[in-house]
C-alpha cells in the first residue's frame, strides 16, 4: 500500500478546514506532525478564550 501526505500534514488543508469545519481542523491541528508547538498552543488558548468569553456572554 502507497504511503501519502496524510490530510492533517498538509498546513494549508488544516488551516482551511479550521475556518470550514472547525472540530475537524482543531482534530488536524492535534494530530499533526508539521505544525510546531507553538502555533498548537496559539490555537488551543485562542479557542479556550472565546469559549470561556461566550460563556460569560452568557451568565451575565
């Protein structure tokens, strides 16, 4: 069996999907091996800090 790029390698298809479809982006951007640390945890704060801002939109 042929081994490709798999989907959640390629940087600009994950990206598209997080605007797209965002719970498969946010899986792609887990799962891949190309995108550094740094971008991961810029992504997993800034989506941490509107959950936690809907949430107050909403109590309050």
């Amino acid at each position: 069996m042929k081994e490709g790029k798999k989907w959640y390698n390629d940087v600009i298809m994950v990206g598209s999907l997080l605007f797209i479809i965002p719970p498969v982006g946010i899986y792609g951007i887990y799962k891949s091996e190309t995108i550094p640390r740094l971008w991961k945890n810029t992504v997993y704060s800034s989506l941490i800090i509107v959950a936690v801002i809907f949430l107050l939109v909403y109590l309050f």
